[in-house]
C-alpha cells in the first residue's frame, strides 16, 4: 500500500491503517519497518476488530499454513534476513495476536461503508489494484 499511496491519493481517498496492538508495539514496528506514508492506529482490544467481523484464524491453521508455505518456498522473507527486524518478528510471534486476520474497508467522507474485503488468511489480502477499482467506482 505503501509504494502506491500516491495512486490511492489521487483517487481521494486516504489509508488509515488498524492494527491489533498497543500504541508502544506500533511504534516498535514503525521503527523496524517504516516509514509508512499514513497513520497506524491501534486496537489492543481488538474490540472494533471483532466488531467489523474480522476472523482469527485458528493457531495449527496458521502454524501449517506457513510450514508448508516456508518448506515449498511459497512463503519467502517470513522471517526477515535484517537481525533487528527478525527479532521484532520473532517477539510478535509470541507476544502478539498473529491469528486475527485483517481486512480491507472503504468507507465515504460521511462515514458510509461503501466497500469491504475481510481476510480469510494471511494470504487473503485485499489486492491493490482491486481496492483501486474500488475507489475508482465511488
């Protein structure tokens, strides 16, 4: 989302990105892997993740799914080469909500739900030049 900020701009929209975290890990994640060119709020909750109807992927799903994408080469860069941001990875892991799965939503400046993809697992994201589409339709 990042690289293409400028094409999501030019349709008039802006990216807020949620994450399932306290404030103090968001800008741990800033430091290792920003920056990025919109805010990242937190959910520690999780409540208004729950409350739009996003999915916890259940912990052996998960755990299989990357095994099988790390053994077939599917899944490259899981765990990052850079020692800092491995750690992080590795701290989150075990530290964090890493099962909930996110979700991409587009909402009017009144606050109309106009458009919404939720994930059914990591590799379930939103495609960016379908949220484009999206934008462009509105």
């Amino acid at each position: 989302m990042r690289e293409r900020i400028n094409e999501v701009e030019a349709t008039g929209y802006q990216v807020v990105a949620v994450a399932p975290s306290k404030g103090s890990f968001i800008k741990q994640f800033i430091e290792q892997f920003g920056p990025f060119p919109f805010p990242i709020l937190g959910d520690p909750t999780r409540k208004a993740y729950r409350g739009m109807g996003h999915k916890t992927m259940p912990k052996w799903k998960l755990l299989a799914k990357a095994g099988f994408g790390f053994i077939t080469g599917q899944v490259k860069d899981f765990i990052p080469k850079n020692e800092k941001q491995k750690d992080f990875v590795i701290k989150s892991m075990k530290t964090q909500d890493v099962y909930i799965q996110g979700g991409t939503w587009l909402y009017s400046a009144e606050g109309e739900l106009l458009w919404k993809h939720i994930d059914e697992s990591p590799e379930d994201h939103a495609k960016i030049d379908d949220v484009l589409q999206q934008m462009k339709k509105r």
